[in-house]
C-alpha cells in the first residue's frame, strides 16, 4: 500500500504565525522538510485521506491528489477537523452546473465528533449536511473503501470518557496492513493489532527544546500528560507492537527541532521509528 504524509505536523504548525524562533524563521526562510503543516494522511489505494486540518486545501494540491473518495476522522478538534470545508472541493460538480454538489464524500467519524460537529446551527454542520455522507463508526467496525479494508480501532482520550472518543484506522489490502493512528495515542490498546508493515503514529511531547528550556511548567505539564503522551513513551508503545516500520507525525512546532535534529534522535532509537516529513510517500 502506499500513503502518503500530506501534514506531519500538529495543532501548532510549522511556521506559527508570528513565532520568530530559529525553527519557524528557518522554514519561512528555506520550505521544504523545514515546513510542518496540520496532520493529515493520505491511503493512495483506498482514496482516503485521514483528518482535515485547515490546510487540506493546500496539502491535496501540492502533492497532486487527484480524487478523494472518503474522509475518516480520528477525533474532533480543531486541529484535525476545520479543514472539512475541502469536502466542497473535492464534491463540487463539473460545468455546467446544474446542482453544486456532484458527490457526497463519505466521511466516517466517532459519535462524539459527530455530536459536535453536526450541530444543526453549525458552519461545519450545515457543510456536511449538504456535502458528505456521513458514517458514524464504533470500535471495531469494518468497512471497506475503494477495495481495501478499513478496521475503525477506538479508545477513551481519558479513562473517564463514557466512551471510547478517539480512533485510528488500520487499512488492509492484500495482506498489507497500515494503521493511521494520528494523535491522542496514549490510551490506545495495542495487543490484538497483528503485524503492521507500517505504522503512522503520534510522535509524543518533547519536555525540553535542544537547548534544554522547559516548553511547558511543570504544572502545565503534570495537567497535560493526564491526556498526552512523551515522545519516549510514544517509542515505548512501540514496541508492544509488531511493526516493521513506524514513521512519527503530529510533529509541533512548539518541539523546537530542526529535520537533522529528530534525523539524529531517531539514528540512536533501537525501535524502527522515523520522523515524517510533509509530502513524504511510504510504500509497503
Ligand atoms: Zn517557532
Ligand atoms: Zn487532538
């Protein structure tokens, strides 16, 4: 299967605007690897992109997606959904038009991403109301999509949730198995998931920038690390897992590291991780 990063980076991009740190100055000054944008996935074989930051636009014209046949949703915040205004791209009917909408787009979503989206009164409700078909999954539902096989995996954000709110989807075609896991892993179950041949996984919170300044207080960090997880426990959940290649997204600015910085953290790993980059093609 082939897929390919169209953001690796998270709910604080790469520039930020405003920031004049060494990191966001560099990626103004040079693009490429140095740029991060929000967190999306690409599945080339089942046409399917995973998660909508607000530079879906943007991501899908770059690295040249043609045809977007289904959206899936790992969880609702802002970061990983405001970009679902693309869904009125990718429907929209050719000339002449004789009605706006060519094609619903199939978007699959958890049921509480679903209950804060579509509300009636909502922007996002009213769009996908009128541009999407709209699929509410449950843990372990199986569907499939363009011919391959989509496995909806899903657990609590916090023990405390009544239900299980945020999920990852694992794409099998073909004995390839690729699991999309982009944010909030630090709950996810691990045992049952089989051999993966890739894994695109949250990379985790760094503490401390290069230089050792703490990027969070230590109260701040005591409150965050209740819902998220550090980058060494991320490396850590990866090894509960029979993977042969896993590459790290949902990569934030606020990490304040360079490419050739996390090409260096990930050199001394043992795990087969990697840091994704955006527009990046892995193939199994
Ligand atoms: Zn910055
Ligand atoms: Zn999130």
């Amino acid at each position: 299967m082939k897929a390919t990063l169209l953001g690796s980076g998270g709910n604080t991009p790469t520039p930020l605007p405003t920031c004049q740190c060494r990191v966001c100055t560099k990626a103004r000054e040079e693009g490429g690897k140095h740029v991060r944008r929000g967190n999306s996935t690409y599945v080339h074989d089942a046409k399917a992109m995973v998660d909508t930051p607000e530079l879906a636009f943007e991501t899908l014209n770059e690295e040249k997606i043609s045809e977007v046949d289904a959206v899936l949703l790992s969880h609702f915040h802002p970061d990983h959904t405001l970009g679902l205004r693309v869904l009125q791209g990718i429907g929209l009917s050719d000339i002449p038009i004789e009605s706006w909408v060519e094609s619903e787009t199939d978007v699959y979503m958890p049921r509480e991403t679903h209950q804060k989206l579509v509300e009636n009164s909502s922007i996002l409700g009213h769009l996908l109301g009128e541009w999407a078909n709209v699929n509410v999954v449950e843990h372990g539902d199986v569907f499939e999509i363009n011919d391959v096989e989509v496995e909806a995996i899903g657990w609590r954000e916090e023990p405390g949730n009544q239900e299980r709110n945020i999920f990852g989807y694992l794409f099998e075609q073909d004995g390839d198995r690729v699991l999309v896991s982009p944010d909030e892993n630090k709950n996810m179950p691990t045992d049952g998931l089989g051999h993966l041949h890739l894994w695109i996984k949250e990379c985790g919170l760094f503490e401390r920038t290069p230089s050792g300044t703490r990027i969070r207080s230590r109260k701040r960090l005591e409150k965050d690390l209740q819902t998220e997880m550090t980058f060494s426990e991320s490396v850590e959940q990866v090894t509960e897992v029979d993977v042969d290649k896993v590459v790290l997204t949902e990569i934030e600015e606020l990490y304040r590291r360079t490419p050739s910085e996390y090409l260096s953290i990930a050199e001394k790993k043992s795990q087969p991780v990697t840091f994704g980059h955006d527009g990046q093609t892995l193939e199994t």
